[in-house]
C-alpha cells in the first residue's frame, strides 16, 4: 500500500523522525530552515500531510494556495495560532495540534520565570559570569519571595493547572479567571475571579496561560498593568501577543512593576530590545516545551492524529 506523503517542517526528535520514516512517505527540511509562505506551499504541493510549528505561518492565503491534495496539518503544539482554522475548515483541511502532553514542561518554565524576575536571576547570573562579584552585604541583591504570595492565574487551562499545583508547591495561594469556573475537584481551594479586573487586583504574581486569540490581543496593557497591586511581577509563557510590550517596559521602567519573566515576545525569534536593555526583566528563548520528554511526547502525539485520520478514526486532537 502506498504510504502517505507527510511534509515534515522542521527536524524533530529522532525517535520521531524516525517513527515517522515508517509510516510515512517522509519529505524532510534537512536544513531545519523557517519556510516561508511561498516555501511552505511549494513543499505540500504534492503531499498529503504536513507536520508543522508554531514558526510556520498558515494564513488563509496560504491555505488557499495549498492545492488540493493536502488533507491535514497536524501541529506539534499546543497553540494554533499560526493557522487560520477558519480558512482550513473551509479548504477541508484537518488540524490537530498537541495538548496535555507539553503541560509539565510548560508549567517548569513558568516558575523558572517567576522565581527569575522574582530572585533577579538574570542579574545574578550575568555579574557572576562577569568576574564583577565583589561584594556581598545584607541589602545585596535583594529581590522578592514568593512564599505566602498571591498567583494569579489568567485561563485556567490545562498548562493554568498545573502551574497552578506547582505555585501551591510554593506556599502561595491560586487565584484565576476563566471563562467558565472549574469544578471544584479541578479548581482545587483556586480562587475564582469572575473578571479580569477583580483578578489583577489580587495578583501579585500574573501568570498568563490564556490562547492568542483576537479578542486576547494586548489584554495586558497600560490600563491592566494600572490594576495590579504594587510591585507585581508578570509571567508569560502563553504568546507574546497578549503583552502591550512598551506598556510592559513603562510599567517596568517606573518601578510600579517589581519584574518580569517571559518566555514568549511579540517578535520571534529575537524578542523585544527595549525589555532586553531592562535589568529586571528575565528572558528565555520560547522553551516553554522544550524537554527531550516534552518533545518526543509531542512529536509522538502529532503522529498519533496523523495515523487516526489515515486510518479513517476522528483524531483526538482535532481543532478544524
Ligand atoms: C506550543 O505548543 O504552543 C508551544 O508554544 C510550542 O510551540
């Protein structure tokens, strides 16, 4: 029986690779290059599947632009908001992206962010490497503990859960909104707040778990950060879409927020210089998933969708 054809997008895990090369007739990217759009349409020209990231930007004109022997996008995250669904599901075209699976990872990351802009591990890191660090006194340094804090959590999703369980791990107490209040077996002693403004003035942590969607553009902003009590510190781990940046480094700048840990920019790869030249701000590269489990995990879970459809099953992480 012929195999189907799968574009694979980026080089991914061997074992993924690997297993992939079995079950599929494999066109790799050897380069591991971002493809653009033009790119991206001439690789599924005449395939059946593609195996895709968050780098690879499917809008409706590239989805137009796909010919018709393409059938399914499988994503290798959790986030699809680099594929406009609406256009896919009008194209007929499947997508699945990778929940659950990046939970854990992501949720690690989160803390490393709060416990960084927190503890001034940026600072910290870059004087010790420096060969600068020739002092030490009892004002030395000196940043904010998080033990008995509150953490506020906006979308209580899954990765909001578990970074939810990994704050009480902390001694602080969970806080969130949501657009639906979780059951109470789920929700766990987490305050619900039944709006985003009665959750920002709680929160002196802000952990942001939320999807990049329209109406979540810029939904921390100049008149949000305004809301949060003094000092706070923000978290993002979701999509740098959802930060009003400059509003983020006047907050930041002023002293009226403490710090911030992000994972995640409006510009990607590269990030936002204007926060990058702040001393409180801690920054990583959009490794929210990025564990050898997470990563096999989740290249397994895309082939999982990709086999279902095949077979004829309903994917189970069907999004379009
Ligand atoms: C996700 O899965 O959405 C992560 O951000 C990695 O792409």
């Amino acid at each position: 029986m012929t195999k189907p054809r799968l574009v694979m997008t980026r080089r991914f895990r061997p074992a993924v690779e690997q297993r992939a090369a079995r079950d599929y007739d494999v066109v790799l990217n050897p380069d591991d290059r971002v493809l653009s759009p033009q790119d991206l349409v001439a690789a599924c020209m005449n395939a059946d599947a593609v195996m895709a990231c968050h780098s690879e930007l499917f809008g409706a004109d590239v989805i137009r632009a796909l010919g018709p022997r393409l059938k399914i996008i499988a994503n290798h995250s959790v986030g699809t908001d680099h594929v406009d669904l609406a256009a896919a599901a009008a194209a007929g075209i499947t997508v699945t992206n990778t929940p659950d699976v990046l939970s854990d990872a992501t949720a690690e990351i989160a803390m490393l962010c709060m416990l960084g802009a927190a503890r001034r591990g940026a600072e910290g890191d870059a004087l010790v490497r420096s060969g600068q660090w020739n002092f030490w006194s009892p004002d030395f340094m000196v940043g904010r503990q998080v033990t008995g804090k509150r953490f506020g959590i906006l979308g209580m999703g899954r990765v909001g859960q578990v970074a939810a369980e990994r704050a009480r791990g902390f001694g602080m107490q969970v806080h969130y909104h949501n657009r639906r209040r979780l059951p109470a077996h789920l929700e766990k002693g987490a305050v619900f707040h039944d709006s985003l403004e009665s959750l920002l003035s709680v929160s002196d942590v802000l952990s942001l778990h939320c999807p990049a969607t329209p109406g979540n553009d810029g939904i921390i902003n100049a008149r949000t950060l305004a809301m949060l009590p003094d000092r706070a510190i923000v978290v993002n781990t979701a999509r740098g879409m959802l930060i009003d940046e400059d509003a983020l480094v006047q907050a930041l700048q002023s002293g009226r927020l403490f710090a911030a840990g992000l994972d995640v920019f409006r510009t990607e790869p590269g990030g936002n210089p204007a926060l990058a030249a702040l001393p409180n701000v801690f920054l990583l590269p959009h490794i929210g998933s990025a564990t050898e489990e997470t990563r096999d995990a989740m290249g397994f879970r895309a082939l999982d969708n990709l086999d279902a459809f095949f077979a004829g099953r309903e994917p189970s992480d069907r999004v379009a």
